[in-house]
C-alpha cells in the first residue's frame, strides 16, 4: 500500500473515530446539563435541548481537509470545487437553523434544501473522493437533524449504502469507515434531538398540568366560599333581625338569638379553614338541620323528608351543598311561607327536591350559586335542574346515581 494512501486511510479512521466520540461526548453534557437546569429549579421548556442551530456548526470542521487541499491547491477545477464547498456550506446551514423549529423543519422548502445538499454531497464525493467523502457524515447530520418517525431509518440506510458505494468506488476499502459514520451521525442525532424534544415537550405538558390543578383548586375554593358565606351572612342577617324585634319585649330571646349568631360565626370560621385546606365535607344531616333553624328563623314553615337507604360519604356532601345553597336563597330572595326538602334514593339513585311557595325567582335570583352546583353534580354523573314549580313557588330537583350504599331503609320526617 502506497504510504500516501496508508496515512490518507489513517486520517480519514481518526477524523470519524473523533467526531463519534465528540458526538457522544456532546449528548452527554446536553443531558448533564438539562438535569442540572432540572435540579436547580432554573430549567424552563425553551432551555430544554439546543437552542438552535449554532449546536451544528462546529461539526463544519469535518470538511477542513478539503478545504485544506483547496487552498493549497492539490484539487482539480478549484473554482467548481469552492463553489461546491461554498454551496455545501450553505446548505448545511440553512437546513440545520430551520431543523429546531417543527414548523419550518417540516415545511417544503426545508425538504428541498436537504435534497440539494445531497446533490451537492454526491457530486463532490463523486468528483473528488479522498477527504471530500467527509461530507457524507455531515449529510447524515443534516438528515438526521431534519427527519423524524418512519422516513428516518429508511432514509439513514440508503444514505449509508450510498456513502459506502461512493467511498468504495473512489477509495475501495479504505473509505469502508465512511458508510459507518454517516449511518451514526443520522442515529445519533436524531435520537439526541428526538430526547430533547420530548424532554421539552413533557415539561411543558408538566407545567400546564400544573397550571390546570391550581385553576381548578381556585374554582373549588371560590365555589366552597361562596356557598360557606352566602348561607353563614344570611343566619347572622335573620337572627340579628330576629334579635331586635325581641330586644325591647323579650330580652331573654333576644340573648337567645345572641348566642346562636356568636355560635354560627365560631362555626363559619371553622368551615372556612377547611375550606382553605380543602377538607371540608359536608354532611347532609347538618345542613337539613342548619336548613331548618335558617327557615324557622326567618319565620318559613319547614317541612324535611328523608327516605331511602343511607348515602354514601360523596353523595351526601354534594346534596349537603344543595340544600344549604337553597335554603339560603328561600330566605334571601323567594318571600315563602313554606319550604319543602325531601331526599328519597333507591338502590340506583338519589334524588333531592326543594320547593317552595314564594314569588318563583328565589333560586334564580342573580349570584346563585346553583350553576357551579350544577357542574359539580355533573361530574359526578348527576344532575341539577331549577325552575318555577308548576303550582306556583320555585323548586330545585338534584339526583345522583348511588356509588355505595347500605341495607336497611331509613325513614325520617321533620317539621317545625
């Protein structure tokens, strides 16, 4: 073997054994690095992977052997030559900057610009061979920077196949290395880029699950507020105004409505900082309770039936919200005489009905919280609907389907 050849053969061996390990090597601090941005809190989904295209320039330095053969002047046609490598150059480039936006990588024209540059790459290798095979490699990470999914393993082994074609036919086996590295340069980087896009793209998802679960924690803390308060002000307004009538003919009754208006406050501030820690559930038996004393208060005939099995912890708390929002909005805005709530359940479904004799607009009057009541049964497979009552007054109808429940009916019937 010619000594020329031999150490041709040695430089081109050491020039791909380098850039595989450069590549590997690059991998590794990308990845070091994203676990770093990670742990120190700093990492943002735009950091995640490189940035852009500068990441691909350096490998440039692959084609420094024929630039070098170029100025020294051991290349034919230089001028045809330096404009291949000037049009190589600017290919790559133009190809590599819009392969780290998804748009522009899928576009056409990046397609285009890929296809160019394999034209360019085959007719330098072609007319020239030696250290001009070097541009095969970079082909291949241009390639691999652009393609991804089914196309990207069809598209790696033909231009493997072709690189050994074209090396074996210009070099023989000495250029055997050439169809190796740009098989590995097309893998590797689309494997890098693919692991920085998901890396990404699942740290965006994270963040706006994240984003998610505050906004739905902040709409169930203003709907627990509204309804904790909305019913809590009206006990307070009914018992101080029940207070001032007996204040000046009944001083005892009118401590009487003292205490229960301090109690009612201990026990909204209790409510209310369960509700910030989101551990609140409500009981349906207290809120009928709580129902009852607000209408009696409030000078309403109360009537509560309750039949059925008995309700599972979920079920309960959500009809428990019901009838608190609608007791409050009976004494707030309906007028009645007379308010109804009755709970009956089979074996497959719960149902709660609230009616009442009053002008018709009481659950309807305008910052009811019945539509975020509504949402709520819906999501538990319920539903909650609200209109005038066919004889006059207004009346709620809740169901809910029975997740759980018990043996042995229950029967309860209370009246002021």
């Amino acid at each position: 073997m010619p000594v020329k050849s031999f150490w041709q053969k040695h430089a081109r061996l050491a020039a791909l054994k380098h850039s595989s390990a450069a590549l590997k090597h690059s991998s590794k601090e990308q990845l070091a690095e994203m676990r770093a941005k990670e742990k120190s809190g700093r990492s943002r989904p735009e950091d995640l992977g490189p940035p852009n295209g500068f990441a691909m320039l350096p490998w440039l330095l692959m084609g420094m052997g024929s630039f070098s053969h170029l100025i020294q002047g051991k290349t034919d046609n230089p001028w045809l030559a330096g404009l291949g490598l000037l049009a190589f150059n600017s290919l790559y480039i133009n190809v590599v900057f819009r392969a780290f936006s998804k748009q522009a990588r899928e576009a056409r024209a990046t397609k285009v610009s890929l296809l160019a540059l394999a034209v360019v790459t085959f007719a330098l290798a072609i007319g020239y061979g030696g250290s001009w095979l070097m541009f095969f490699p970079l082909l291949g990470l241009a390639t691999g920077s652009v393609l991804r999914g089914r196309e990207l393993a069809p598209a790696g082994f033909l231009l493997s196949i072709a690189a050994a074609v074209v090396g074996g036919f210009k070099d023989g086996w000495d250029a055997a290395g050439i169809a190796y590295g740009t098989f590995l340069s097309v893998m590797v980087t689309a494997a890098i880029l693919a692991l920085a896009e998901t890396v990404k793209e699942l740290r965006t998802t994270r963040e706006e699950l994240a984003r998610t679960a505050v906004e739905r924690e902040r709409l169930r803390f203003s709907r627990d507020l509204h309804d904790l308060l909305g019913h809590t002000l009206s006990v307070i307004v009914v018992k101080a105004e029940a207070t001032r009538r007996l204040a000046r003919r009944d001083l005892d009754a009118a401590l009487g409505q003292v205490s229960d208006i301090e109690s009612v406050g201990r026990q909204a501030l209790t409510e209310i900082r369960e509700a910030v820690t989101g551990y609140r559930e409500g009981s349906l038996a207290t809120e009928l309770d709580r129902a009852r004393d607000l209408l009696d208060a409030a000078g309403i005939d109360a009537v509560v039936r309750q039949s059925g099995p008995p309700l599972a912890p979920q079920t309960a708390a959500l009809l428990g919200w019901v009838v608190r929002e609608c007791a409050t909005n009976v004494v707030r805005h309906s007028g009645a005489a007379r308010c109804e709530i009755e709970v009956t359940g089979t074996a497959e479904r719960t149902r709660l009905l609230i009616t009442d004799d009053g002008r018709g607009v009481g659950s309807a009057a305008p910052g009811s919280g019945l539509k975020g009541l509504a949402e709520r049964l819906a999501a538990a497979g319920g539903s909650l609907e609200s209109g005038p009552a066919p004889r006059g007054g207004f009346r709620v109808s809740a169901e809910l389907p029975v997740t759980e429940f018990h043996t042995g009916p229950v029967v309860e019937e209370r009246t002021p």
